[in-house]
C-alpha cells in the first residue's frame, strides 16, 4: 500500500499518500491524553460506587482531606445546580443535568463504577491512598439490569420522575422507560396475512463498549481569573468546551480546549466525564490536574452501546417482495434516558420497500452505565434483527439471499429515510457486486456456512470551519478544528492539493484548538471529509482566487485573464505570452502585493448522502465444541469516492472487525450484585489478530454530486451488517438458527445439541 | 503507604533466609502473574525477592536421563532446547501458548504452577509428562509430584520460606508422546474454558502401555486423572476405550459456572479436548516408535 496510484481525472484524490502524522505515531513521539503534562501538575484519582444502585446518605472526606499531599477534594456538592436543557453532541444529544450526573453521582448512585468523590494529590499513590480514606455512606437499593425486569411495573425506580416521553396520554406514574417511538405504513396484519411465507423472532444482543485503546485522560487548568485550558482526547474539542462550560455555569471562551492524539473514540469520546471534575479540582488547588482512567474505569463509568430485544416478524410473496414488517425495539439506554430506540426507527427497514411496517420501540434505563455513540450508534442492533430475518425468509422461499434483497432494495428516487427522496445512493450496485465477487460462488468446505447482509447509515454534515493560508515560500497551511481519528489529515491534505494543484506534501495540516479556529461538529457522523473537506476545499479555493487577483496585478492584466492550474498562475492574456506565476513567486510577494494570503471558510452543509454497505462472510463451526472460525469475509460498500484509498479500506476494515466481535464474543456480563464482572480486554473479548482473516474489501464508487470530489462519509456503515452477515454464516454451519448474540462458543453449542 | 521492598538475592540460602524473615514475601519469576495482580490491588506483598539472579535458575539441563527446568526459565526459552522440545513438545506447545510472545518472554512454567490458577496451561501438560518439583526451604529439599503443589485456586503447599527451585521431567520413554490442548473462545490471549495434557506410551503393535491423562479449568486444581489413563492402557484406541476415557474425565470434572463458562459446557468440552490431545499424543507416540 501507500504507492501513490494515479485516479483517472484526479492528481491526488484516490491515491494512497504516507499519513503526514504517521512517523510520529508509529515512533511513539505523539502526544496522546496520558503522555501530557504541565508544569506543577497534580494527579486526580475518582472514587468509584461498588453498588449498581444506592442513595448517598453523606458522603465524609475529612479523614482524605489530612491526608499530607492532598490539594483538593471535590464531590457533587461542587457542582452547580443546573436547569434541564438539551444539548447536542453530535451524534448524541442529551439532558446537562444528565452529562452532570455522569461526571458525578448527586443523590444516587446508579450503576457500579458511578463516580462519588475525586481527589487531587501530590502523587498518584497519594490520591489513590486518599481515595480509600473517603467514608461514603450508602443506602443500598434494589437494582435492574435487565431489559423486561427493568420494565415491570414494580421494577426497582432508576428516577423517580421520570415519565414515559411519546406515550399519549402522558403516564402519572413513573417508570424505567423514558421514550416510546412508533411509525406505521399501511396495514401490516393484512400485509402479513397475504404474505406467503412468514418469519418470526425474537432477537437479543448484550450491551457492548467501543474498547478505544486509549482510556480517557485530561489535564485541566482552571486559573483564578476564571480562564482555563483543558488538553484532552477527544473527537469534538467544541463539544468539551461546551459541556464542561454548561457543567460548570461558565463562559464558553473562558476554556481553551486543546485536542490531543486521540488513540480511538468510536463515537465514545464525544461527551465529557474527567473535564469538569478535573476543572473543579484545580479551581479547589489551584494548580493544573490530571485525571486518566484506568482500563476497568472506561469499562465500568464511560458510555457502552446499547443492548437490545427486538420481535420481529416479516412477510413476503412467493417470488420474494416484501409485504410487511412488524417490529418491536427494546433498547437498554443504561442508566440515563439516551438515544437509542430514536435512532433504531430510522436505521431498522428503510433500506427495503416494504409494503407496510408496523414499528414499536422502547427505551429502557437500567442500572449500567448510560449508552454513548459507537459508531452508527444504534443501527447494528436493529439491522441484526432485520437482516437475520431476511435471510431467514430467503431460505424459507428457496430464493438467494442477494436477489431477494435486490428485489426490494430502495433505488434514487425513492422516499427518503426522514422525509423527501433518496439522492444518488449506490445499494443496488452494492448488491451486484456482492452477487459478482468471486467470494459469493467459491465452494465451501464442510462444517461451513456463507451468510451475508445489508445495511446503511444516514451519515451527517453540519457546521465546519478551516482555514487555508500560504507561507511565504507558497506551501500551504490547512488548519481545522476536527480531530483526526481516521486519517482526515491525510484527506485534507489531498483535497486541498487536488484544489491548488500542487504537491501532496506542500500542505500541511494542523488541527487547532478551541481559541484557534471557529466552531466545527464532531469528528463523527462519517461527517468530517464530507463536511471540513467542503470547508477546505472552499477556503483553497478562495486562496486561488487570490492568488489570481495578485497575479493579475502582478502581470498588470484584468483578473479575468488569469487561469489557474498546476500550481501556477496562468496569463491568458496573449500580449504577456501566456506568462506563468508559480505560487512559489505569488507567495514570496505577497506582502508587497497586498498582505497575507489566508482564508476561511465556514460550512454547514446538509447534502450528504446515505452509506450503504453489503457484507460476505464464510464461517466453520467445530460441531464438537461450538467454536467459530471466521474462514473469508468481503465487505463491501458505497463510499462515493475514495479521497485516500488506504484509509476508506481501513474503516470498512475496521467497522468489521469491531462488528464481528460483537457478533462472536463481546458482551457486557453484570454478576448477580449487578456489578460488572469482565472490566478488561481478557474477558471483554474483542477480536485479536489471529482471530481473523485478511477482511477483503470492494469500493463502490458513486460520487455524491453534491460534494466537489463525490464525498460519501465511509466510517460508520460498515459495522453495521457483520452482525446478522457473521449470524447468518454461523447458523448455515452450525444447522441451526441462532438469534441471540453473542455467538460464543457454549452458546453455539448448546445450539447445535438441541437441535439433537 | 508502605511500597514493597525488592530483593535478588544470588543465592538459594540467601533468598530462602528473605522468604522466612517475612512471611507475606513473594516469590518473583517472570512477573507476568504476579505484578498484574499487584497492581490491581488483589495482593499486597510487603517483600519481593526476585529469583533470576541466582545461578542455575535460568536454563534447561540434562538430569539424569531427564530434564531440569530452572524455575526462572521464560517459556521461549523452552522452545529453543531443542532436546527438551524433541522430548516433551506437548509441554513447549502448552508452555506457549501463555500470553503473547512478549509475556512469553518473562513467563515460567514455575511460576504458572505456583500462581496456582486451576486454569494454567503448562501444568496439565506437566503433570501427564509425570513432572516434579524440587521445592527448597529452611528445612532443606523436597521433592514433589507437580499435581500435588496446588491445593485450591491460588493455593499451594508450600510452607513459609519454601519455593520451587527447578522444575524436572524424565526422558521420553520410548514410543512415548505428549499433547497439551486447551479450548479458548479466542484463538490467543485468553484463559483456558477446559485444558487437557495426555502423555501415552505405545508398543510397536500399538497397544497403549502406559497414559496420564490431566485436565484443567475444570476442578479447584489440575488433575490426573488415573481412571482416564487407566482406561486406555492395554488399549488400541478403540472408540470404546476413548469413550471409557471421556467418561473418566467427565466424571473427574467439579467446574464452576461463570463468566468463563457453564458447568455442563466445561464438563462436555473436557472430554472432547481430551479426546483430542489423546490423537495427538498417539501420532506422535506412533512416530516415536
Ligand atoms: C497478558 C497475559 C496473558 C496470560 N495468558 C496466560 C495463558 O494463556 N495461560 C496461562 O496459563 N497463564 C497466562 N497468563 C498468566 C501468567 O503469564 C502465567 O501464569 C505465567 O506462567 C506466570 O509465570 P511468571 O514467571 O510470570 O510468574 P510470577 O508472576 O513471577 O509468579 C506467579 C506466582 O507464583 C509465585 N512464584 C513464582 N515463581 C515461584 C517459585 N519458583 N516458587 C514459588 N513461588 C513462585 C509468585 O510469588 C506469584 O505468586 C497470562 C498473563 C498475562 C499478563
């Protein structure tokens, strides 16, 4: 990889450029959140709640606060009372008082590893040491975990005022479920009654974590005269500011929030849980404050994706058109109202034209810790349900699981997920080059099962803002405000050489803080190349209409005879000889020609388009022990176009792998006391190395017209179909089907041993 | 906040004199077991006393017929012998399959066998090969069946200022063989659901002549278990013999259910693994011969 690999029509954009953050990364110089320090830093640790659910009676930091080497205790009673507000943070939206509460208890705790109390010390020997001085007292109480129990009438109260949101009328009593979502077409009963096959289910998957590399970490340093600067990982520096400053009842501009390296998010870094506690401790002691989380803490206190029960029920004709659906979405949002069932309405069925559908859906709160995004937050849970039934139906009609899924699939022009029509979306050239790929025909060997399945995701735009400028040697200066966790440096860089037309590396790019630049959205939402891509390419592309303007002095000729192209200044005027202007010459001038060349531009677009994404997947059962092997997978998808062809592979990569650990092993497991049991990578079982095949991968280029290079955001789709592709695979192979995740291997063999 | 005190001693004498002064002191090898749990709070030791600068500690030397394994050993090393490997490759295979290579690196089959986890994966493969300790301490040497050191998870017999100095296995017998399998929902990097070690001897017609069969992760330690090898000598591995052998393994079996596995899950799969590292076990007995 990486040999530049020239696109037809594009000098850069396909091609496969080093990272321009890559030598520092593979070389360990990068400063990750744990490698940052200031001057005269103190180390913050967190008291953590062993209970899934308890009153705090008092809590008494005397005995910590004696402690020689303690500088600052904080507990919620640091915390200013807020009023209820709704906040966006990107892909997630939510109460402040609730982003409050996850950075500390206040009254209650409600799930094990809830913080209660933070200490700031002389060392971290000292902080921990202080921790175990904390006297908390608590009441203990009734706690739930699961998703039909936590709905009981009778069910151990998570908030006692909360009410169900969505039913009409508004319940008077209160209860574990915050929203309840519904959309209907057509008569489904009816639909389903002319259906000439139907299948039915119930689907279940366990609540699961994004397991970044990198555990949360941040210094914050909060001076007396209320400014601050907070260094951090995160993929929305924007979202920090102004979380930690609605926590806190302080200005905006008051913080300066510098993103570090981000050593994976996944969606799971775009809120805050250390900023405001560490802003507290340092306003209490005056001095920088560091807070990192441990391994077990990103387990048990950060927000994991929801777990999930869905009923199901599907028919269609004979020859394979879809008549109906019906469909009831359970979504275990953790221990605060969430985004959950919100998101699996819009990302269950609109990828099919069905006839009718009948949808239901619930979210539950439970004592666990509450859901944040993970990468198409939502979305995999319900399409495991969707595209296992679809299979299922398949099979039962003895048509291939692709045509009928050709049959039905939603083309340009069809009503869109959330009002108005589908755009130049690429699903049905998905599914012929799945039905094409050599991987479909090959023969499988015994003990083998091939399952596939389809999925899209919305994708997001939204505000962004870069800056272009040229250094006076004419390489150029690209500068955003979106943190790079894909590579979008790379794709910057590439996008804004595409524009001047000059080399790869005479750009450079740098991801600024809060004070630097204006406000961009999150690096999530598979928004950032769509979305600060357009920025960059329209701030480039004023910097060359400068540079037009300067040329043109320059030559003394009408800026309308000026041409831009490989990187020069062109004078169409035939009387100068069609002169050239490299941008070395115009830059080197610029300040005699009338200043500084920089530009910035600020984007809100909203004319992204849907990903779609259709996965193969060969998997071997061992009849004996119920153990998997993933034996070849294909991923295949719609990215509109490739800006750098290395990193869109290492997302549909990536969203793979992670979405074949959910499938085969990854779980959160509570013990009976409702704590959580496997708080580390050994019994969290993400996928190693070895677990997996190469992960082939097809792209699909459709271009989205409404982007200058055909942008389609690539990242977050591909996690979605491995679920029910790995489920389906499993179940040809093992003879049996299974509609519970994760496929461990007791489960898979309790399976095949009762099919007898 | 007392931080534990660290020793390397040079001498056995000198660190059996540090292990009896402080009764909490710990025993440090690879380190792989024991600073982990350190760190998480699950122990504290007032005292470590590090054994690998005491000579004879690192290294494999012949013994007799046999092999003695110094306790500090790391478990790459054991690969690199190449008539230990040609001798005993069921207990190399067993012996790395801990961890990763890095772990490996650090990682002794000592250390494994006195952390005591029923589910460590050399001292199945140990105790089939018929492997002892030899355990120093203030009342001078002893000498110990391996399956005997355990007591219960994280339990071993030896008493205060008492540790294992080297490990020892015979010499292959001829047309003998050994096998190590354990069954894991990963491929690497994870804890044994069920391990089992078979070591067999086979005559030129094929008759097995002599089998130990142990099993792990299944019981609050490693087994032999004698019914199973038992059932297979005088056999020619016959599905009835093997069937008699699963059922002396699943009959042997006391597991736990918990996040890890089922009961019934473990006790079924201790049996097919078995079975398994039997095939092995056999193939390579049969090439010996
Ligand atoms: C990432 C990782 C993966 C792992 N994977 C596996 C695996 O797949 N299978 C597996 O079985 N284990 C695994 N382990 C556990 C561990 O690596 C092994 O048990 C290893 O063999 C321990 O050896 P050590 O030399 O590092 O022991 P240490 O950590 O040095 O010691 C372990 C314990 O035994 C005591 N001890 C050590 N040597 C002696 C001695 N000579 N006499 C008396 N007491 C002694 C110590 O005091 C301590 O209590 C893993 C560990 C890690 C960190």
């Amino acid at each position: 990889m990486n040999a530049p690999e020239a696109k037809s029509g594009f000098r850069h954009v396909g091609t496969r450029p080093v990272r321009p953050d890559g030598i520092d990364k593979v070389t360990g110089k990068a400063i990750y959140s744990p490698d940052f320090v200031a001057p005269g830093m103190l180390q913050g640790a967190i008291l953590r709640s062993p209970h899934p659910h308890a009153r705090i009676r008092s809590i008494d930091t005397s005995k910590a606060e004696a402690l020689p080497g303690v500088k600052a205790i904080v507990t919620a009673d640091d915390f200013p009372t807020l009023k209820s507000l709704m906040v966006t943070m990107g892909e997630s939206a939510g109460n402040i008082i609730h982003v409050s509460r996850k950075c500390m208890a206040q009254g209650k705790v409600l799930y094990d590893g809830h913080a209660v109390a933070a200490v700031a010390a002389t060392s971290a020997v000292i902080a921990a040491e202080a921790l175990k001085l904390i006297e908390v007292d608590y009441e203990v109480l009734p706690h739930v975990i699961d998703i039909d129990e936590a709905m009981q009438p009778d069910a151990p109260l998570l908030h006692e005022d909360m009410v169900t949101e969505g039913v009409q009328p508004r319940p008077d009593k209160p209860s574990n479920i915050p929203t309840y979502v519904s959309k209907t077409k057509g008569d489904v009963a009816e639909a389903l009654g002319r259906a000439a096959a139907v299948v039915e289910g119930r689907y279940s998957m366990p609540m699961v974590h994004q397991g970044y590399i990198e555990p949360h970490a941040c210094v914050a340093s909060w001076n007396a005269d209320g400014q601050a600067n907070i260094w951090c990982s995160t993929q929305g520096a924007f979202v920090v500011r102004m979380l930690t400053a609605s926590v806190l009842g302080i200005s905006q501009a008051d913080i300066r929030v510098t993103p570090l390296e981000i050593g994976g998010g996944f969606g799971g870094k775009t809120t805050v849980y250390l900023e405001p506690v560490a802003m507290l401790l340092s306003r209490k002691s005056g001095r920088p404050v560091r807070l990192a989380m441990t391994r077990e803490e990103v387990f048990r206190a950060s927000g994991p994706a929801p777990g999930v029960q869905i009923d199901f029920k599907i028919g269609a004709t004979a020859d394979g058109y879809l008549l109906g659906a019906d469909l009831s979405m359970k979504y275990n949002v953790g221990a605060f109202p969430g985004n959950g069932v919100q998101v699996g309405l819009i990302t269950a069925l609109y990828h099919y034209r069905f006839e009718s559908f009948a949808m239901h859906g619930w979210n539950v709160v439970t004592n666990m810790p509450g859901i944040h995004a993970y990468r198409a937050p939502c979305a995999p849970q319900v399409n495991f349900a969707v595209e296992s039934a679809i299979d299922e139906l398949a099979y039962k009609l003895g048509i291939d699981p692709i045509e009928l899924r050709l049959k039905n699939a939603v083309v340009p022009g069809d009503p869109g997920f959330t009002g108005g029509t589908l755009g130049e979306i690429g699903f049905v050239e998905c599914l012929e080059a799945a039905k094409a790929h050599p991987h479909y025909s090959a023969p499988l060997g015994p003990n083998q099962g091939r399952g596939v399945a389809a999925s899209y995701w919305i994708n997001a735009g939204g505000p962004s803002v870069a800056a272009v400028s040229l250094a006076e040697d004419g390489s150029v200066l690209v500068t955003t405000g979106s943190p790079d966790i894909g590579g979008s440096r790379a794709s910057m860089a590439i996008m804004a050489a595409e524009t001047l037309c000059i080399p790869y590396e005479k750009v450079r790019v740098t991801i600024a803080d809060t004070s630097a630049i204006g406000f961009s959205m999150v690096t999530g939402g598979s928004r950032t190349t769509y979305a600060t891509g357009k920025a960059v390419i329209e701030a480039a592309e004023t910097i060359i209409s400068i540079m037009k303007a300067r040329a043109a002095g320059m030559w003394g000729v009408d800026v309308a005879d000026v041409a831009w192209g490989d990187g020069e200044a062109i004078c169409l005027d035939p009387a100068k000889d069609n002169q050239r202007l490299p941008i070395g010459k115009i830059a080197a001038r610029m300040n005699n020609t009338g200043g500084p060349i920089s530009a910035e531009a600020s984007v809100n677009p909203h004319d992204y388009l849907p990903a779609f994404g259709v996965h193969i997947c060969d998997s071997e059962v061992d009849p004996e022990t119920g153990q998997t092997t993933i034996v070849r997978y294909t991923a295949i998808q719609d990215v509109g176009r490739a800006i750098h062809a290395d990193y869109c592979e290492g997302q549909i990569q990536g969203g793979a792998v992670q979405g074949i650990g959910w499938a085969l092993n990854e779980a959160f497991i509570h013990d009976k006391a409702g704590r959580l049991d496997n708080p580390g990578f050994l019994d969290y079982r993400v996928p190693v190395c070895s677990d997996l095949p190469m992960i082939d991968t097809v792209m699909v280029e459709k271009p989205n017209p409404a982007h200058p290079f055909g942008v389609k955001g690539v990242g977050e789709v591909p996690i979605v179909p491995p679920l029910a592709t790995v489920a389906n695979a499993v179940s040809r192979a093992a003879g049996v089907r299974i509609r519970d995740l994760p496929l461990s291997p007791d489960r898979v063999y309790s399976a095949i041993k009762s099919k007898g | 906040m007392p931080q534990p005190g660290y020793h390397a001693p040079e001498t056995v004498q000198q660190a059996i004199a540090l292990l009896s002064k402080e009764p909490g002191a710990r025993v440090l090898a690879g380190g792989t077991d024991l600073i982990v749990q350190m760190r998480s709070g699950r122990i504290a030791s007032p005292l470590i006393v590090d054994l690998k600068r005491i000579s004879g500690m690192i290294g494999i030397r012949a013994s007799g017929d046999g092999f003695a394994i110094g306790a500090a050993t790391p478990c790459t090393a054991l690969k690199k012998d190449a008539a230990f490997a040609a001798a005993w490759p069921g207990v190399v295979e067993a012996a790395n399959l801990i961890g990763s290579v890095q772990v490996r690196n650090r990682a002794t089959m000592a250390g494994n066998l006195c952390n005591a986890s029923p589910a460590a994966d050399s001292v199945p493969a140990l105790i089939a090969a018929g492997a002892t300790c030899l355990i120093a301490g203030p009342s001078g040497e002893r000498e110990l069946p391996v399956e005997q050191l355990a007591t219960g998870p994280g339990r071993t017999g030896l008493a205060t200022g008492e540790f294992v100095v080297e490990l020892r296995l015979p010499a292959r017998p001829k047309g003998g063989g050994d096998a190590y399998l354990r069954l894991i929902p990963r491929t690497e990097m994870d804890i044994a659901v069920v391990g089992a070690g078979a070591a067999l001897v086979i005559d030129a017609a094929g008759t097995c002549t002599a089998a130990r069969i142990s099993i792990g992760a299944v019981a609050p330690t490693a087994l032999l278990v004698a019914d199973a090898g038992a059932a297979l000598v005088g056999s020619k591995f016959d599905d009835a013999a093997l069937g008699r052998m699963g059922e002396a393994v699943r009959a042997a079996c006391s597991p736990i259910d918990d996040k890890r596995g089922t009961i019934s899950y473990r006790t079924d799969m201790a049996a097919v693994i078995a079975r398994r590292a039997v095939a092995i076990a056999r193939q390579r007995a049969g090439e010996a011969n």
